[in-house]
C-alpha cells in the first residue's frame, strides 16, 4: 500500500516538473525574442551601449573620449554609447565597423548570445553539473532580466563575464593577461587588480596590465595625442556619464546618497578613493582562497556592492548563481538561489506590478526608478550573498 502511495506522489511530482519545465522554456523563449525585438529596433534604442559609434570615431581619427567631453554636438556618438570603456575597446569593437550599424547591432546581438552560452557550458562543466541541472540553471538565466537588459541594450558585459573566466586557466602569466583585458570596464577593475597584486604581486599586475596598456599606446599614437593626456579620459568620461539614480545597490552611490563628503571638493574622486580603500581590503581576503573559481566568484559578487552597476551587469551573478544551484542541499546555497533570483527576476516583476497598480495596464519594458531605499537594500542583499557564497566555500 505504501509502495503504491509512493509511487503515485512520484508521478505527480513528475508530472509537476514536467509543466514546470514546459513553462519556464516558454517563459524563456519569450524572453529571448523580446530581447531580439529590442536589440535590433532604433524605436526602442536597441544596442543603446554598444560602443560602434565611438570606434567609428576613433577610426576617422577624432578621440571619442574628447568629442563626448566637448559636448557631442553633432551628435555622431549616438544614443548612450557614451565612451566609458578603457582604450582597447576600440580595437575589439573594430571588426563590427566593416559593417552598417543595422547588420553590426544584429552581428553584436549574436555574438553575445554565442558568449553567454560559451559561459554557461564553462561554468557548468567546471562545476561538473549534470545535464538537467545545466538546462534549468541556462533557462532561468535567459528568461532573467539582467540577461534581457543586457542583450537589447547591447552593454559590453558578456566581454566582461567571459574574460573573468580566464581566472580558470592554469598557467597565471597567460591568466593574468588574459584577464587584465577586462580592465576595459573600470567599475570591475579596481578589486582584480588588487587580488592579482596580493595573489602574484608587481610581475602579475605587469601581464594584467599588457593588454589595455598596449590599447592604450596604440589609441593615443593613431591619434597622434599625447600619451598623458588620453590615460585619464575614459575615467572622465564615465564621471561625466554616470547617473547616481541609475545604479541598483553599491556601496560607492550609497556614499553620494548620505552625501558623506558632500561638503568636500572633488567629492566623487574622494568617494572612489573610499571605496577602493574597501576593494583592497575585500581583495586581500580573497587572495587567501585557492581555487580559482572562487575567486573568480567572489571578485564578481563584491565588484557589484563596492562600484556603481546597472541591471545589465549583474549578468556576472551566473557563477554564484550555478555555483549555489550545486550546493542547494544546504541552508546557504537555498538562500543564495532565492537572492539571486531576487536580482535576476524579483526586481523586475516589481517594476510591472507597480507600473500595473498606477497605470492599470501592462508593459513589457516598464521603466525602472531605482529609490535610495532599493539601493541600499539591494547593497546589502549582494553582501549577503557575497557572505553566503564564502561561507558555502569556506565549508566545502
């Protein structure tokens, strides 16, 4: 009798499953078409950051970096591609200006779809999940927001999250070299290289540094400026660009939000200084750990509480993500699932029950306002995660 009870909830639970996963590849395919619609619509800004109008700059001999400074007034960097990123993503956007920017936006949409699955089979292999496993962890990350913002909006962040893989490679010259590439993105950089430094001290941070370095001699002599002068622009770009109400949950805005050292000039160069007095601390302790994918997961996790991101960045959950979905047997790896789908899904279903409840219609790109309250609570949801990332690591 009990054997025929047994089997009867096994069927059911099966059942279950079943049209859970049938929901989820439907919620998924869903998502991966609205993001086509949106990458490639001028309507809807499709590949609003993807850096093409920039290297077309570059590539008719004017610093982008200068001509965004001066005001942009013929508008030839268009949309937000605003020129934040290191030198070098000149160089690795340049085979996309060979084409029109319609085809190039599709050829950039393509490529990062490419890269996120690339990601995900290296992480899950690494991992060693089974099948099922990978195929839930890859649907719910393509149905997640993040993902979507990312793809429509064509940000640079698929670069980034594949770069960072390179932690994974063996031998620490070529992963030190390999990773520096993701120097490009400054608000990931400032806790990688301090770990390399901890970890492999000045001869790693010469093989982090080879790539943008060389980016950078190279942008400044086609340019024929001086080397001096261009080091320091894309920083001043990205002070220019950035926008304190846009960014989901860091320790760097929460500083402008109390207006800490409001009272003080160059407030936003003090308030960097703060926080990469945190990373170095934050990285120091992370030096201490062996395996290279904790690392690479833990710099991820606390580069998102310690800079200023958007949706789109937090893409680079997906190792804490899959690494947490390995270890859902524990107490830490439920918790830090339920965060993650906090950032990946939870935010955004807020956004269009609250746009529902003031407009009485639905949307499916609801504009998001992020409060001072969101910040802050999201800051310490990604700390908590970052805690119980390193405790599931810790206790392996």
């Amino acid at each position: 009798m009990n054997n025929s009870i047994n089997n009867f909830f096994k069927k059911i639970n099966k059942k279950i499953l079943l049209v859970f996963l049938i929901l989820l590849i439907l919620i998924t395919a869903v998502s991966i078409i609205h993001s086509f619609k949106l990458a490639n619509n001028s309507l809807t800004g499709g590949g609003v950051d993807f850096q093409f109008s920039p290297t077309l700059l570059f590539l008719e001999s004017i610093n982008p970096y200068q001509y965004f400074l001066d005001g942009n007034r013929d508008n030839k960097i268009f949309y937000a591609q605003w020129p934040s990123y290191s030198h070098l993503i000149h160089v690795l956007i340049y085979p996309f200006t060979f084409f029109e920017w319609e085809t190039a936006r599709l050829l950039w949409y393509i490529s990062n779809l490419i890269l996120s699955l690339i990601c995900i089979i290296i992480i899950s292999n690494y991992l060693k999940l089974n099948l099922y496993e990978t195929i839930i962890g890859s649907l719910f990350f393509f149905c997640s927001s993040p993902f979507r913002n990312c793809i429509s909006t064509g940000n640079q962040t698929f670069i980034i999250l594949f770069i960072f893989l390179g932690l994974l490679l063996k031998h620490k010259d070529l992963r030190n070299t390999f990773v520096g590439i993701s120097f490009i993105k400054y608000n990931f950089s400032p806790i990688l290289a301090f770990y390399i430094y901890f970890k492999h001290g000045f001869r790693g941070l010469f093989f982090a540094s080879i790539t943008c370095t060389l980016g950078w001699l190279f942008f400044s002599y086609y340019l024929n400026e001086n080397i001096f002068v261009t080091l320091f622009q894309p920083i001043k770009v990205a002070l220019v660009a950035f926008y304190q109400d846009s960014s989901r949950g860091d320790i760097f805005t929460i500083l402008g939000i109390f207006k800490i050292l409001d009272n003080i000039n160059n407030f936003d160069i003090y308030r960097i200084l703060v926080v990469i007095l945190l990373s170095s601390i934050v990285a120091k302790d992370i030096s201490k750990l062996n395996n290279n994918f904790d690392v690479l997961n833990l710099i991820l996790l606390s580069s998102l509480f310690l800079f200023p991101h958007l949706m789109y960045d937090f893409i680079v959950l997906l190792p804490s993500f899959l690494y947490s979905l390995s270890k859902r047997n524990k107490v830490e790896g439920k918790i830090s699932l339920i965060i993650v789908f906090y950032f990946w899904i939870g935010i955004r279903l807020k956004d269009y029950l609250l746009y529902f409840i003031f407009n009485k219609n639905i949307i499916l790109s609801p504009i998001s306002h992020v409060s001072d309250f969101q910040v802050i609570f999201n800051c310490i949801l990604l700390m908590t995660l970052y805690y119980f990332n390193k405790k599931l690591i810790l206790n392996k």
